[in-house]
C-alpha cells in the first residue's frame, strides 16, 4: 500500500510538472472546468426561479445535496479520473507495457494524465457547499459538525471504487466506458437532487445496490433533520466509512479478475 501511494505520488508529480510548464494553459482550462461545472447548479437555480420548492426542498438544502455530492466527486475524479481509459488500453494493447513496471497496474492507470485542472469541480462544490452550510437554520451537534466532511471524503472513496468497478468491467466489454460514466457522472448529477423527486425503486436501488446514496443523502438528510424515504435506523448516515470499505473491496476482487482474465491483442 505505501509503496503503491508512492508510486502514485511519483507519477502524478510528472505529470503535474508538465502541466506547469504551460500556467496559462492551466490555468484557462481549471478556470473553464470550474464555469462548466457552475452552470449545472445555476440550472438548479433557474428552476428556482419558477417554483419555491423541489421535491419539497428549498434552494439551500438542494445546494447541502448538492455541495456534498459534487465535491465528494470531485476528489474522485481528480485522484481516479483516469480509469476510464482502461478499455482504449485493452484495445489498443499498451496496457501490456504497464504489466512488466514494477509498480501496481491499478497505480498507473490511476495515475496516468493526472489532471490537476479538475481542482475547478472541487472548488465548485465546497463553495456550493459553503453556501448551504451559512444560509441554512441548523441545529448543530457535535455529530452532525462530524458528518458532514466525513461523508464528503467517504462518499470521494465509494465514488472512486466505483470508478475501479468501472474499470474492471471494461476488461469483458471493451466499449463500457459509457457504462461507467453512467454511474460516475450519472450518479454525481442524480444526488443533486433530492430522493423525493426520483421513484422508490430507484432510491432502494442506489441505497442498496449501488450505494451511492450514503456519499450525501443519507447524511445530508440527517444534518438537515429529515426522514430518508427508504426505512433505514437514524445512525445509518454514519456508514459512509463502512460502506466505502466494503466497495473497495468489491472493486478491488473486480478488478484482479478483470486483469487476470487480460489475454492481450496478440498482436
């Protein structure tokens, strides 16, 4: 594990380093990450312009949903964002010069283009989550004040499993990038928006399923004092730390027999 951090550390230091070459161009493109990224929460706003509420939520606890899911995302794709090119890598047969380095393969895809622009999308959500955080009337207890960075940095770690079990699947379905996406991306635009909006099929599903419920409803709704529409026992809003462990590992036995069942281009 800390030899594989480091290596992480290493090659991300590279790529860091050439990116710096070019401020401006970095600069530019962070600052262009972090427009595209606002404009999905100044939609959410519009709609405000029409309604007062959304699912029974005012503008401020959809930005507390929003903040958390946002940033916990953020942190994933900026540690994780690379793994998508997993399936370009089985294709093509490069991933085979990663497999005779002395460094974990999971490491180096991981680490592989790291893109420090992507520090706009965090930036965007912790001042959306700012925001929620000074507007809204909340009864503050030391648990809660525990909460919410806790379940901010958990639900970054479920997001990046995710990304590894994404991964992992594009080893048997070459062209399932856009499957992943539709969990990674997906599942980031739809904790955006509260769980009363969406079907009761669907909640269970991305509460028992693929539980990316617990990154912010869950705790959200129990910083802001509501009920959660699936029935789940109060102290269920401080599993997103066990939760996140259980998906690594589910992601990691994923993606050994992915790697394992690797046979190359053959060419």
């Amino acid at each position: 594990m800390v030899d594989g951090v480091r290596a992480y550390r290493l090659i991300a230091g590279m790529w860091i380093r050439s990116t710096m070459t070019y401020r401006l161009s970095f600069a530019l493109t962070t600052l262009g990450n972090f427009l595209a990224t606002v404009l999905d929460f100044v939609t959410i706003m519009l709609m405000f312009g029409h309604v007062d509420a959304l699912g029974g939520y005012s503008l401020p606890e959809i930005a507390l949903l929003y903040g958390m899911a946002a940033t916990a995302f953020g942190l994933a794709d900026l540690v994780m964002g690379s793994m998508d090119r997993i399936g370009k890598r089985v294709r093509d047969g490069t991933l085979d010069t990663l497999l005779v380095r002395p460094v974990p393969v999971l490491v180096q895809v991981a680490a592989d283009r790291f893109a420090l622009r992507r520090v706009g999308r965090i930036t965007q959500g912790l001042l959306i989550l700012g925001y929620a955080l000074v507007v809204l009337d909340i009864d503050w207890t030391p648990l809660k004040v525990l909460l919410v960075p806790l379940a901010v940095l958990s639900g970054g770690a479920i997001f990046g499993a995710v990304y590894v079990g994404g991964s992992a699947l594009q080893f048997f379905a070459l062209d399932a990038a856009e499957v992943q996406s539709s969990f990674t991306y997906g599942g980031q635009t739809l904790l955006q928006y509260p769980p009363s909006v969406f079907a009761r099929e669907l909640v269970r599903g991305v509460t028992f399923v693929v539980p990316l419920a617990f990154v912010s409803w869950l705790p959200a709704l129990y910083v802001l004092g509501r009920a959660y529409p699936v029935a789940l026992p109060p102290w269920a809003a401080f599993l997103p730390p066990v939760v996140a462990a259980g998906c690594w590992l589910v992601a990691g036995l994923a993606w050994r027999t992915g790697l394992r069942a690797y046979r190359s281009t053959g060419s």
